[in-house]
C-alpha cells in the first residue's frame, strides 16, 4: 500500500460540505479522503455502470460451459450434433454483439 505522508487541510460550510457529500454519493464514492484526493489531482470521478459487462461476463460463462459439455460428449460418443454447434455459434453471435455495444458505448466516454 502507498504511503501518504502528507496532510492537506481546507475548511468547508454546511452548504458546501452537503454538496460535495451528494457529488460523492452520485459517483458511489464513500471515502471522503479518496473522493478529494481525485477530485484534486484529477477534477473529475466517473461512476461505469458495467451491468452489461457483468451480461457478458454471464453469457460467456453459460457458453463456456456449453462448450464444456459438448466436448465432453464429442470424446464419449465420438460425434456432436449440428444443433448444438448451431446453438453455439449463436450464443457467440449474442456475446459479440453485446461486446460491441459496450465497447461503441465506452468509446464515447470523455
């Protein structure tokens, strides 16, 4: 962990200190020490809403575990069925196309 040695102290209103409590709350940030310190080396927080790559993250598992199965099946019975490769291939297809959003959507991220 860094070491921080150094103090820095600034007085605050009521007003001011309310605001800057709900800025936190807006970012989801409950430290304040780590709220100002970015907010002064920085002048900004940004606050990802990453459900959607959570999503992913889900289908891929739910595809890495189909994947798993069929395979499992291939080397027992020596043969797999086109359903399940076509099963596959679109649950792919899903995966790709909620990646492309994420990525379009963080892209325009300032």
């Amino acid at each position: 962990m860094q070491t921080r040695d150094k103090w820095v102290h600034f007085v605050m209103n009521g007003d001011e200190y309310e605001r800057m409590r709900r800025k936190m709350e807006e970012v989801g940030i409950r430290n304040q020490s780590s709220y100002l310190r970015k907010m002064a080396l920085d002048g900004y927080c940004v606050n990802l809403d990453l459900r959607d790559v959570k999503e992913v993250v889900s289908l891929l598992r739910y595809c890495s575990n189909n994947l798993n199965q069929y395979a499992k099946r291939a080397n027992e019975t020596g043969s797999i069925y086109a359903e399940d490769i076509q099963d596959l291939k679109q649950r792919q297809l899903e995966i790709w196309e909620a990646t492309k959003e994420i990525l379009a959507r963080l892209a325009t991220i300032t």
